[in-house]
C-alpha cells in the first residue's frame, strides 16, 4: 500500500497507523508531517481517494492485519475506488483532482537560500559571489528577514535594510536572477496591517489562544472571497515590484477553535493547505504570467500548484534518506514537482553530506540550497575540493534541464 501523502517512514505503508491531520513536521524524520493526502494504491490493482477533509485515521493492517481500515470524523464516508495499475489509477486520480502545472523553466535551475539575508548587501553580494565563482544558479530567495521584524510578515520591506527593493529586483534581474520571497499567511497581532485586517473583516475568529512562532496571531480566512482578494493584493504588490516567486510557508497549524466564514477549525484544518496553496499560485500567474509556488503544506488537489519542498529536514544521512521517502510517497499521490532543502535546513552539513546532499537533490524535480548558520549553505562555505565537486554536480543538472 502506497500513498498517504508525503510520509518520512518505509513507503509501504503495511504496518502503519496514519492520523491525517497536517501539522508542522519538526523535521523529516518523524510521524509528523506537512502534507496528508487521502489517497492511496493497493498492489492488488486498485486505489482509493477518500473525499473529505476532516480528520481520517488509517489503520494499514495493525487493526486486522489482512485489512487497510480507515475512519472518517464525521457520519457519512465518501470515497471514489479506482480499478487498474499504478499507472493508471494516478492517472484516473490526477484526472479527478487535477495534474500538475509545469513550473516555468528557470525555476529548473539552483536556488540558493539561507535564513537568512538580512540586507539587499548580501543578497548583492551573494549573487555576485556566485557568479564570479561559476555556481550554475537562477533564483535567489529571500527568507523570513526582509521585514522590520524577523518572522514578522506585514509584507513591506525593511527600509533600512533593503532600500529600493524594485532597484534590487532589477539588479538581480541584469545578472540574469529571479527572486522568492519568504511570508505567512499568520497575520501577528501588534503590527498595523492587522489592524487593516480586522477593520476589513479578513481573519478567521480565534476561540482559543492561537501564536505564530511566538506571537499573538491570526489566521488570514481564505474561506472568505473578500479576504483572498484583499491578501492576493499584498502578494501582487510584490510581483509587481519585480518578485517572481512567492514562499507559502506554514498554512498547517489551523485550530479546531478556529471560526472560519465556510468551515469550521475541523473542516478547514487540511482543506486551509490547498486553498492556500491556490490563491498564491492563481495571483502569481496573473501578476507574472507564470505559475508556480514554493510551498511546506499540501493536501488533495495541491499537485496543480507547484512546487512542494519537504520542510525543515536536518543535516544528518538519516534525515536525507527520510526525506527520500517523503518525495517518493508524495510522487506516489501525484505530485511531479517536489524538492528538500539542499544540505538539510537545521544542523551544520559535514562536506561528505553536503555533497550526498547535492547528489540526490540535483536528480529531484527542483534544487534549493537552505538553511541556518553558522555555516550556511552556499557552496563557498565548504573546502575548495567540495566547491569543486558541487559545480560539476549542478553542471550535470543544468545539462539535464533541457530534457
């Protein structure tokens, strides 16, 4: 049995209890994860997709062990059954819940990440950096700093630090770069855009206490056909600005107290992924007139708007061969477009598993070099031998782009 979503665990499923209730990962080698999907395909020639977004538990062979047993929060079970190979259940699936979009081609290329550039200096100077020093890259991505306040996402640039961010986009746009900008869709009380957020009525009621990292918080309701267009406007704002590519981070810590216009906590809490996932995509393609995401949480349906990347996997063999599974699991419920962070996101890489690493990232659909100090992820961070080995690997990538 195959399937499930993105699960760090033995792909074959037998064996396994399976609660689908998306939560933040803590890494890539644990039960937790960003992306349940309720799909799977049996080798006896069948699959399922089980249609609801409430919780789903899974019992695959522990409850009877000749038996895949699974149960709805609800009263009522709805569920299409799909005859055939593996090949052509995904196919009849993927016809039901839609195929993925083909990202457009310079996102093919390496993108190179730390959390994170603080200035417009260092982004400059990474992206002169890497070319100077001939890293084959397209898109340099910017994470959770380029606010007044680290984490705090209001979706306007520091001044201070990144003065004229339409003058770096250009830049970066001369030396032949993208750019992706890290945000939430976690609207953190004490800034002035919430404020605006309450007055427009764009935010789901929290009945509970509810933090983003560890501020007071609330979720932007994307139930609400007022509060996506209000929300999309922030993001078009920055793709007008010169911004290519937007991060969807988070979207999986909704709360059973949350009151949303549509839905309630229960419903929306996996359901909040894929229509996340879908008002950054549609306003990315409307804005750029390409389509494409960089998003952690998924769920049935997120395929159509690529990319997906595994979350916050750490910098050990074990947590690379996880992270494996994951993609694979993934790939298994149709996702084409799938990447990790590249030298995994928490830990400091040894140049042994830096290299293995790019080895294996440079063979998935999409590569990005990220993570956390002190020693970052750029290739110069590493011994010359390294540096050497890393160009010529992502040298190979840029010549399979073409097919």
């Amino acid at each position: 049995v195959y399937g499930l979503g993105e699960k760090f665990s033995a792909v074959d499923r037998i064996g396994q209890n399976i609660g689908l209730w998306n939560c933040e990962g803590i890494g890539n080698t644990t039960w937790r994860a960003y992306k349940h999907i309720p799909f799977f395909i049996s080798t006896r020639g069948y699959g399922v997709f089980v249609n609801e977004t409430r919780p789903i538990q899974f019992w695959v062979g522990t409850r009877e062990i000749c038996k895949n047993i699974f149960a709805v929060e609800g009263d009522l079970i709805d569920y299409y059954f799909f005859l055939g190979t593996p090949g052509e259940v995904l196919e009849a699936y993927t016809d039901l819940t839609g195929k993925p979009a083909v990202p457009p081609k310079w996102s093919f290329g390496t993108w190179m990440s730390r959390i994170s550039y603080i200035t417009r200096e260092q982004v400059m100077d990474t992206a002169r950096k890497l070319r100077e020093m001939r890293f084959p890259c397209d898109v340099i991505h910017i994470d959770t700093n380029w606010f007044e306040t680290d984490w705090k996402c209001d979706w306007e640039f520091s001044r201070e630090r990144f003065p004229d961010p339409a003058g770096m986009f250009r830049e970066l746009g001369e030396m032949h770069f993208k750019a992706s900008l890290w945000q939430a869709s976690y609207v953190v009380d004490d800034l002035d855009i919430a404020r605006e957020a309450r007055e427009k009525g764009v935010l789901a009621e929290n009945r509970g206490p509810f933090f983003f990292i560890i501020y007071p918080a609330h979720v932007i309701d994307i139930s609400k056909p007022q509060a996506v267009r209000w929300y999309q406007e922030k993001l078009r704002a920055l793709l007008e600005l010169g911004a290519s590519c937007i991060k969807v981070d988070f979207g999986e810590g909704i709360e059973r107290h949350q009151v949303f216009q549509r839905y309630t906590g229960s419903e929306m809490h996996n359901l909040y992924a894929l229509l996340y996932n879908r008002a950054v995509f549609e306003v990315t393609e409307e804005t750029t007139g390409e389509g494409i995401i960089w998003a952690r949480s998924a769920y049935a349906g997120s395929q159509r708007y690529p990319v997906h990347w595994s979350g916050d996997n750490s910098s050990t063999f074990q947590d690379l061969l996880c992270s494996l599974r994951g993609g694979l699991s993934l790939g298994l419920c149709g996702f084409t477009f799938w990447a990790q962070d590249c030298g995994g996101f928490t830990g400091t890489p040894t140049d042994k598993l830096y290299i293995r690493f790019t080895q294996l990232c440079i063979l998935n659909s999409h590569i990005r070099y990220h993570g956390g100090g002190p020693r970052f992820r750029e290739p110069w961070n590493y011994e010359p031998e390294t540096q050497e080995i890393v160009r010529s690997l992502l040298e190979l990538r840029y010549r399979l782009i073409p097919y």
